[in-house]
C-alpha cells in the first residue's frame, strides 16, 4: 500500500538536471535533446517561468499527424501551455491520480513558481514498486515471526 508520507520528492524524484527549451526552439532541437537525454518531454521556460511542456506525444500529435516541417515548427506552436503542476510535497498516490485523470505521463513539479523537477509515470512506478517490495518483506517477516 502506498503509504501517505511518500511524497513526489524525495520518493519519487530526488535527484534531477532539468531539461528545459525556450520557446522559440523548433521542434527538432526539441527531438535531437530528448533523444540525447533518452527523456520523454522538456519543460519550456521563458524567463525562468514555466510556460508549457513539450512531450512525445506532442511531438506526435500536433507535428508528425500533421505533416509539419519540425525543423521549422517552434515549440510554441508545439507544446502544451500552462501545465498542470504539482507541489514537491504532494504524495505519490496525488501524482499518480492526476496522470491518470488527466492522461498525463509527466507532471511539473513547482514550488513558490519555481520548477524543481519533472515526474514522470517512470518514477512513480519505481517509487510504487520499491514501497511494494517493503512492504512484502514487512509482512513476510511479520509472518514468519509468528
């Protein structure tokens, strides 16, 4: 079970370099990053705000099917602006319920209008997973001890 404590960081993220883009990169720039990074969104930053999130599936939707030229498409015209954001502090099962409401796979994290990271439905698996685990051994050893 996840346990309420467990919040987006440190449990799900601890650790980040953000990859961020203005807004006035093309698309390929955004592609050629991600692919370097092996990431599946950027979040896009004007003046050290952020104003949108550029992910895979935009790359997809409003590129690709639409047969635009992404060297030549800016991620203005590209992204999803405004993003939903969530606090550091939030718990993982919070995360978890606006992904999936929300169809998300990642999720800004801001706290006083400052981005301090990006999960993903990654890390919060991961993060499921390990307290799953604990809590197997929990019981397994509760269990054997009678």
């Amino acid at each position: 079970m996840i346990q309420a404590e467990r919040t987006v960081i440190p449990h799900a993220v601890s650790e980040q370099s953000l990859a961020t883009l203005e807004p006035s990169a093309t698309v390929l720039e955004a592609a050629r990053m991600m692919a370097y990074l092996r990431i599946g969104a950027l979040l896009i930053v004007e003046d050290d705000k952020l104003v949108g999130i550029f992910s895979e599936r935009d790359a997809l939707t409003r590129v690709v099917a639409k047969e635009l030229d992404p060297a030549t498409t800016t991620i203005a015209d590209a992204m999803t602006p405004d993003p939903v954001t969530i606090a550091p502090d939030a718990t993982v099962q919070q995360a978890l319920d606006i992904m999936a409401e929300r169809g998300f796979r990642h999720l800004p994290v801001v706290e006083d209008g400052k981005i301090v990271a990006i999960v993903s439905i990654r890390d919060l698996y991961r993060c499921v997973k390990d307290q799953m685990e604990s809590d197997l051994l929990l019981l397994a050893e509760t269990l054997l001890q009678g």
